[in-house]
C-alpha cells in the first residue's frame, strides 16, 4: 500500500502543543514571564504550529529566516516555505525584553496565554519589502499589504511552546481536525490520495464541480475551510460549514467527502498563499491541492490563474503535494450542465459564471439568484444568515477583477 505523502520536510509531524503534566506547568510557569501582545494572525499561526499544521517549523523565523523566504522562498537552512511566518511588536516594548529570556504570548481578544517563547533575536525588516515579494504590490488597499503594514515595527523569533488551541474546538466540535486527526480518518477510509478543497466561501455550483472531479481522480476529498478571520462581507465560518455540510449530504457519493477547517486568517496573498496551503494540506495527508480560477486572490492584484503558475515556477522536489488545476468553470445553458473552457465549445452568452463574490453580493442585496448558480439547499441556509443581519452588520460587497467579470 502505497500510503499518504510525508509531513513536509520529509520527517514526522511535529506538534508543539504541550499536553498532561507538561502542559500544566508551563501555564503555571507562564503566568509569571512578561506578556507580548499577538494579533488574531499571530494566534492563527501559533496554533498551527501547536497541531502541527506549520511542520517542520518550530517557532517564528529569524531574520535570515525572513529574508530568505521571502526572496527565495526558503528558511535559512534550505526548507521551502513561502510566506513568512513571525511575530511583531512595537520598539518600545522589545526594548524592554532581552535575547534569550522566555516570554508568554497573550491572545487579548480571549484572554489567554497562548504560548511561550525563548527569545532568540530581535530584528526590523522592510515590509515594503515583504509586501512586495509576498503579494507582489505595497497598495495598501490591498488586505494582505495593510495588515504587514499595520505591524509593530519588530520582530521576535525564537521556538515556542503551545499551551491552547483557543476556542476553535469547542465551537467548531467535530470539524476542527489536527493533521494527525485528518491523517487517522484518511487511513481508516483507505485512501491514500486526497485531493484539498480550499474554501473561505460556502460551496457554490463551481465549486462543486471542482471537488467532484477530484472525486473521480483521487480516493477522496478534503474540503477544508478556514475557521479565522476573513474580510468584512465575507460569510462567517459557522453559517459556511453549515451549507458545505448540507451540500455533502445532500449532493455527493456517501464517504467520498470529509468536511474540515483550519484556524488561519486569510492573507489574501494569491499565488504564495496557494503555495502555503499546499504546504500545510501536505502535513494534513493530502496529496493534491485544488487549484482554480483566482485562488487566495482579492481585487483584480493577481492573474486568474497565476496561483497555478507558480506550482511550474518551483522546484520539483519543493511539495510532495501537488496542485489539481482546473480552468475557469461555469453553467453552460447550451450544454445543460457545469463545463469549463476546457469542455465547452459555446459562446460568452450561453456561459452563467460563478464567483463567492457575486453570490454574496446578490443574497446581501436582497436579489434573485439564478437557479445554476447555487443548490436550493445551500441558498435556504445564507438566505436567512443574510436576513438574520442588523442594518449595520450588513456590508455593501463590490465586485471588483475577475469576480466583475
């Protein structure tokens, strides 16, 4: 039996996630070393390295470990990773803390020690150089560019210990799934390739397609939606994993399907991102990674399909996942059916395209949607989060770049 791809780096999973006794006494431990301050990005990541999601990463980058990903898109000692994973603070405060000491990272929208870390190096960077390798612009327009921006002015690195998952498995019971915990239901299933659908939208038509398609290429699918945070107007990850769940049951092949999520924000980094989530989909056992049209991308920054182009642009032996790519896909009227412009041979007019983006905007705007668009099932489900709104939660959604289209 063939069995699934390696953990990333070639070697084991490597959780940091302290448990039992150990667990016990760090927290307690904890509660005495100076308190640094991490964002709802920071907590992401930190958590990810504590379930082993960010494997074989044992804590934020150094300097050199920044830079190189960031121009080359490896750690210092040779590890392909392509977008920087590090903690920020202001100058002031990592004026007072010393290299080599150990401090306790405070999540303050819960309240909660997160982790603790052994102080390596302080260092600045440029983040308009970050910006500009990562998402390839500085606008700062850009979601991704203002949150770098945003930063403290210094970086902290050092290996951490994990003490929390925070509060995704209980609100998110049963879907909150470690590599570990994916890689278990992979094996008892049988299934030794596994194709990853990414999502931060619940499932329309087109994306049901894709996933279906890699039903028919792999033993089964992983659709696997981030649990952090998103961009004003997106659909929150509950009322989401409540319409992919009720689309799975009612749409696909019994056991060919697992729902999951993941605690990251989106970056909104387009094809690095891509990238990225190949890199930790190789640490949760899947050996494909859904790649279509615009994936992680926002605005009109990156190509319709540059996330696929930059799988031909690294080097081979980089993944051991690899990406399914599948071009622009739409409701063909003419064909009676989902198609793509690999498949079908009609014209603009006879084509319904498909985007998150327009979907969200026409149930926030009270509109009819198109019967090809979305599965009734799915749309009963975001028609009432929409309506369950306060006027002041409601967010105006614009199409802009490819989704315009």
């Amino acid at each position: 039996m063939k069995g699934l791809v390696n953990p990333h780096g070639g070697g084991e999973l490597k959780p940091l996630l302290l448990k039992g006794d150990e667990l016990r006494a760090e927290r307690e431990r904890a509660g005495s070393l100076k308190r640094i301050n991490i964002s709802s990005r920071e907590v992401g990541d930190l958590i990810m390295l504590g379930i082993g999601g960010f494997t074989p990463l044992t804590g934020f980058m150094t300097k050199a470990d920044w830079q190189g990903v960031c121009d080359n898109m490896q750690t210092a000692d040779g590890l392909f990773w392509p977008i920087p994973i590090t903690l920020s603070t202001d100058a002031d405060t990592a004026d007072g803390l010393t290299e080599g000491e150990d401090i306790a990272l405070f999540d303050t929208e819960r309240n909660e020690i997160m982790a603790t870390m052994t102080l390596t190096e302080k260092y600045g960077i440029d983040s308009g150089h970050e910006c500009q390798t990562v998402f390839t612009t500085t606008d700062e327009e850009h979601p991704g560019v203002k949150m770098v921006m945003a930063q403290g002015e210094v970086n902290l690195a050092g290996p951490v210990k994990v003490l929390s998952q925070g509060h995704f498995p209980e609100q998110y019971p049963g879907q909150f799934l470690t590599p570990a915990e994916t890689r278990q239901q992979f094996e008892e299933r049988g299934w030794n390739t596994v194709a990853a659908f990414q999502t931060r939208n619940p499932m329309h038509r087109s994306h049901e397609y894709l996933a279906k398609i890699a039903v028919e290429i792999c033993d089964g699918v992983l659709v696997h939606s981030l649990l952090g945070k998103l961009k004003p107007g997106d659909i929150p990850a509950d009322v989401r994993s409540r319409a992919i769940a009720t689309l799975i049951d009612k749409y696909f092949v019994e056991g060919t399907v697992i729902q999951a999520g993941y605690p990251l924000d989106m970056r909104y980094a387009g094809p690095r991102e891509a990238l990225l989530h190949a890199v930790f989909r190789q640490n949760y056992g899947c050996s494909h990674l859904i790649v279509g049209r615009d994936h992680a991308g926002v605005g009109d920054y990156y190509g319709p399909f540059d996330a696929q182009h930059i799988f031909d642009e690294i080097p081979e032996d980089a993944l051991e996942t690899k990406p399914l790519k599948i071009d622009w896909t739409f409701w063909c009227e003419a064909c009676g059916s989902m198609a793509s412009m690999k498949t079908c041979p009609h014209d603009a007019e006879q084509r319904l395209l498909l985007s998150g983006s327009k979907l969200r905007k026409l149930l926030s705007e009270g509109d009819e949607v198109p019967a090809n668009f979305s599965r009734p099932e799915v749309l009963a489900i975001l028609r009432e989060h929409y309506e369950s709104l306060a006027e002041h939660e409601k967010v105006k959604v614009e199409l802009k770049g490819h989704s315009a289209r």
